[in-house]
C-alpha cells in the first residue's frame, strides 16, 4: 500500500530524503504544519553550521569551554526558572552561597552571614544594579538635605563599555567621559576628580578595560578621592566594574588593592560567564554592606530559616547557571581557578611576546595584566603596507579564527588594533596554530602588489594616517 506520508517527513524519511530539505527556512511566517523533531533539530544546527567554532572565537570574553559534569549538571536544570523560589529554595539558597563567595573574594568586612549582593544576567544588568543603587542613595541623601536630585552625573574613561553608555541613556544619568590617550592609557584619578561635583553618584574604574585590557588604578584612585572628599566635603564612593578582573585578580594578585579593601569602593560587579569559567548568562554585584543597598531595590524572603536579600532587572532568569558557578567552585576551588588563570595569562603573555617578535606589529602596552592584550601596525610598516588589521582578521577567519580589528574609543578613534582574549580551553598548542597562521597570513598578504579596498579606505581618511604615522609605537 502506497504511504502517503512518504517524503512528507514521517518517522521513516531520512532527513535529507525529506520534502522539508528542499524548502527555504521559515523567517516571517511559523510553518502551516509541524515536522518531525530530527529534520527541525536538523534545519535548526545547520544554520549555524558555518559560524566559527565558539572555542576558535578569540573575540569574546565569555566561557566555551567547561567540562562535563559541568555541563550535564547545566543541561539537567535547564528547565529550572531561578524565579520560583518556593518551587525551588534550594537553588536561591545556592545562589547566596555564590553571593557570599563573590564578596569574600573582593574582601567583603561584612558581618552578616548572607552578604549583600544580587544574581545578574551578565556584568551589564550587574553594572545596571551597580549603577542604580549608588543613584538612589544619592538621591535619598540630596532629598533628605532638601536640594535638587535633576542632574545626575558619573565619571568614567572613554575605554567605558557600551552598558555605561545604556545606563547613563536609560536612566538619564550624564556619562562624564575621561579621555584615554596614548600617554595616559588607564582612567587618570586627578581628571576624574576635575570631572565630580555635588551631582556625581560615582566614580567607575574598570579592572580590564574592554577595548584594552589594562587595570584602572583604583587604589591611587580611591586616595586621590578620600582627599577630594574630605576637602568638598562630598562622600562620592566608587563602583568597580571588574568584568574581567574581578575573577582575575582575587587569584593571580591578591595583594593587589582594587576591592572592598579600599575605603570609598562600595559595590563591584563582574561575569560569572567570563572568567568566572560558566557558560553565557551570567553575572554578579556585591555590596560592601547591606546598608548600600537601597531599601527600594530590594527583597527580603526568608527560605529554610535564611534571610536572603534579592534584587535584580528580569524576573524570570535561567537558574542553570547557578549551578555551573556553584559546581566550578567546588570542583576547582581556590587553587584550581588559579592555576586556569595562571595558564591563560602565561599563554597570552606568550602570544604577546610572539607578535612582538613579528616585524609589522607593535603591542599597544608592555603589559599584560588580563588574559587579552591588543596590538597594531608599526607606523613605518603601515605606511608601506598594502593591507590593515581588517584584512588580517579576514585571512584569519578563513582558517576558523575570530580575532577582531576594531578603532580604539573617542580621541584614539584612528588606531586600528587587534585583540585576543585569551580563555580557558585556548592551550599553548593552539597558541602555537594561531601564530602560524597569522604568520601565513602576513607572507601572502606582503604579496599583493595593489592596496585592498580596506588599505584604500583608510588611506582616504587623513586623519587616520597623521595620526597613526607621527605615533612613536610606544
Ligand atoms: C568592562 C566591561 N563591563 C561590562 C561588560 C558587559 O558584560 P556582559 O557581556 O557580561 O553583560 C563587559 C563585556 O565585555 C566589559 O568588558
């Protein structure tokens, strides 16, 4: 008998045998009918079939790699919403517990035996939260003295990322941008002050600035202030947004001042999903006491006889995370984040050294002081060059590599550079694939005789080789 579900996408098709393989993908219309779960399993994977390998992506900062009990244990509580509490207190119990560890790696002097501190979605609803609290009790103190509240400000470098920029737009706070220079390459403390009044709600400095990878000075920032305010007689405090850093320096520099160790550094924010090593969705804040945390913005609930204070953006967040930070804790502890860390600062300090080595590179700093560094055409190379970092990123990308060419922020708007962020699951051996490559890559591009449309382009833009060719490489 004839099956007239034949090639119609039944149980028996093969999936390339299927009516469904021969038709375009749905983008504005949800297909009449369904199929079945392999052919859209099969349409759905294929689609990002072509992207690179996420562990290939030396362009972002965020986890690719863990292993895989890390990953069963993520799998198996997918379908867990955080929100629900009371349908699952254990993992809001769990979730303090990551709070508390956060806050004592920053130095927390909090007494209580749940610290303050909130779950996040990633370093930007963290620096949101970061951000909204310090406004609040500005506001509250300003109210409270019967003066105006309309003209918020903070003050941060220009090598801010884009979440201060949605912060100041969505809240309507004023952004007051320090400007990073080729001489001054990290938020200049004194400037910042230039840059405060009775309006400022805070001060940012970044730990691994995003476009960079330098540390602001936050303990030369943090006395240049505790003199500020003791003279104007302010109490501007200061908001660490350590995306980065914050899981870096607790284990590869803890004698490093840049936490709740510093007087006026009242709340810090980072990504669990970065180098906090658990997959994306994931971000913290912590408080240096409760009493920063402004009432308004938070809850208290009380589950198996714990006070748990809440505070967040969404509602409903995924709680999988939770568990992947909580389970790296455990089966890493101290030691064994600081041995990833060690190797993936030892691996990028290698390929900092390596592209040094290369004639038509110089590194943007001396110092590696993140995993990523950037780095860009030695003037008297570019000047000859028939190509730009863009073409490089190009050659690299056909080898599976993600390894951006970008302008740096305002005032060094002209320098092309080039990034890795190195992570865990990058070894010395991949180091090695990508330094070959990047060397292959330079030989055929030394072979063209015309400049590329991006070389064109840039040389269109005065500006662009002024400033590029009178800069030194230092
Ligand atoms: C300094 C800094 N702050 C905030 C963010 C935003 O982080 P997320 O992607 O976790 O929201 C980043 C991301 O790279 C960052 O580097």
């Amino acid at each position: 008998m004839e099956d007239l579900n034949l090639r119609k996408g039944d149980a028996k098709t093969s999936i390339f045998g299927s009516d469904k393989m021969l038709q375009p993908a749905p983008v504005d219309k949800i297909p009449d009918g369904p199929t079945t779960p392999e052919i859209a399993y099969q349409l759905v994977k294929d689609e990002t079939f072509a992207q690179t390998q996420p562990r290939l992506n030396l362009a972002t900062f965020v986890t690719t790699y863990m292993d895989d009990y890390a990953t069963k244990l993520m799998n198996e509580a997918i379908n867990i919403n955080y929100i629900d509490e009371t349908e699952y207190p254990r993992i809001a119990l769990m979730n303090a517990k990551c709070i508390n560890i956060m806050a004592n790696l920053w130095n927390s002097p909090e007494q209580a035996k749940w610290k303050a501190g909130a779950l996040a979605i990633g370093s930007s609803e963290a620096c949101m939260l970061g951000g909204v609290a310090a406004w609040l009790r500005w506001r509250e103190k300003r109210q409270a003295q019967g003066k105006p509240t309309d003209k918020p400000n903070f003050v941060i470098s220009s090598g801010f990322q884009v979440v201060w920029e949605k912060f100041a737009q969505l809240w309507q706070i004023e952004m007051r941008q320090v400007p990073l220079t080729l001489e001054k390459t990290t938020l200049d403390p004194e400037e910042a002050l230039k840059m405060c009044d009775e309006n400022t709600i805070c001060i940012v400095p970044i730990q691994g600035v995003t476009w960079t990878g330098l540390n602001d000075d936050v303990e030369a920032l943090d006395k240049a202030l505790d003199a500020y305010n003791a003279k104007t007689g302010y109490d501007i405090p200061i908001h660490v947004d350590a995306a980065t850093g914050g899981f870096i320096l607790p284990f590869l520099n803890p004698e490093t001042k840049w936490d709740f160790r510093l007087k006026w550094v009242l709340s810090i924010s980072t990504s669990g999903h970065k180098f906090g090593l658990v997959y994306p969705g994931l971000g913290w804040v912590c408080w240096k006491d409760k009493k920063y945390l402004p009432g308004s913005m938070a809850f208290s609930v009380n589950y198996l006889g714990a006070e748990i204070t809440q505070v967040g953006l969404n509602f409903s967040r995924p709680a999988a995370q939770i568990l992947g930070q909580y389970y790296q804790f455990i089966r890493l502890g101290f030691q064994g984040y600081k041995e990833i860390q060690y190797n993936s600062m030892e691996i990028t300090k290698y390929i900092h050294q390596e592209i040094a080595k290369m004639a038509p590179f110089v590194n943007y700093s001396e110092d590696v002081v993140n995993p990523l560094f950037i780095w860009y055409l030695k003037p008297e190379y570019a000047s000859k060059a028939n190509w730009t970092l863009y073409d490089l990123q190009d050659k690299l990308s056909q080898k599976g590599w993600m390894v951006p060419a970008y302008t740096l922020p305002d005032n060094l708007e002209n320098y092309v550079v080039m990034r890795v962020v190195v992570r865990q699951g990058f070894s010395r051996d991949m180091a090695d694939m990508l330094l070959n490559d990047i060397k292959s890559a330079i030989t055929e591009l030394e072979k063209l005789e015309y400049p590329t449309p991006t070389r064109i382009a840039q040389d269109k833009s005065e500006k662009v080789t002024t400033k590029v060719f009178n800069h030194t490489g230092k």
